[in-house]
C-alpha cells in the first residue's frame, strides 16, 4: 500500500496508479520497488507534500528510499531516506515551496515520476514469483 500526497487546498496535487515490482535479493530478503506520477500543479499555494504508505512484513534495519524525477531519462532531482517507524509505515515530508520575504521559490512543480525502494522479507508461499 502506497501513497503520495501534496498538502493541498484550493488545487489538489495527485499521484496516479502505481507500479510494483519485487526482486529477490537473497534466500531472506526482497526489494520492492513501486513507480508512480506525481503531479504538483502550478497554482500551488501550500508549501508541504508528503509520500506515505505502509509496508507488508518489512526487513528491520532497512530504510525507504524515495527518489524523484523529473523524467526517466535524467538523474533524480530529490532523493530521500527515511526510517520504518512500529507499525510499518513511513512518511516523508518534503518543501514543495518557500516564501521569503515576499518572494515565492517553488521546488516542485508539474510531474515527478517517485520511485520507493522498500527491503521486505522474501516471501515464503510463493518463491517462483519473487
């Protein structure tokens, strides 16, 4: 489960369906990538956004990345590491934009795509899919 947000009033950002793909790392772990588009509109007036969710049978010790693009053929632009927190979930907040003294700096803006790398434990019921 997976979702990623921008604090939003008047004009609401959205991230679009999700892709997810696993890749065996080891008899006991997985990676876990999930792919999806990020839009920040232009008439955006709040400064935060987030990328949330919640991870099934997470390995301890392993932290979420979180990358941002702004298309697939170039470096990502924002690149975050966040921690697992009790109840599997993880959340990063992000500046989306600043106003400083008047002048507005906007750090993102229209479509991101967000890949999440997520170490989980490999799944036992069904190894021939991972």
């Amino acid at each position: 489960m997976l979702s990623v947000s921008v604090l939003l009033l008047d004009a609401p950002a959205f991230a679009e369906p999700s892709q997810t793909t696993t890749t065996r790392l080891d008899d006991d772990t997985s990676l876990q990538k999930t792919v999806t588009v990020m839009n920040i509109p232009e008439n955006n007036t709040l400064p935060w956004g987030t990328v949330n969710g919640k991870i099934n049978d997470p390995t301890q010790g392993h932290p979420v990345i979180i990358q941002f693009f702004k298309s697939a053929e170039e470096d990502p632009v924002h690149v975050a590491q966040v921690d697992i927190k009790g109840d599997d979930s993880f959340e990063y907040r992000f500046r989306v934009l600043s106003i400083d003294e008047g002048q507005t700096t906007h750090f993102f803006e229209g479509d991101y795509i967000v890949k999440i790398f997520k170490v989980i434990n490999t799944p036992r019921e069904n190894l021939e899919a991972v």
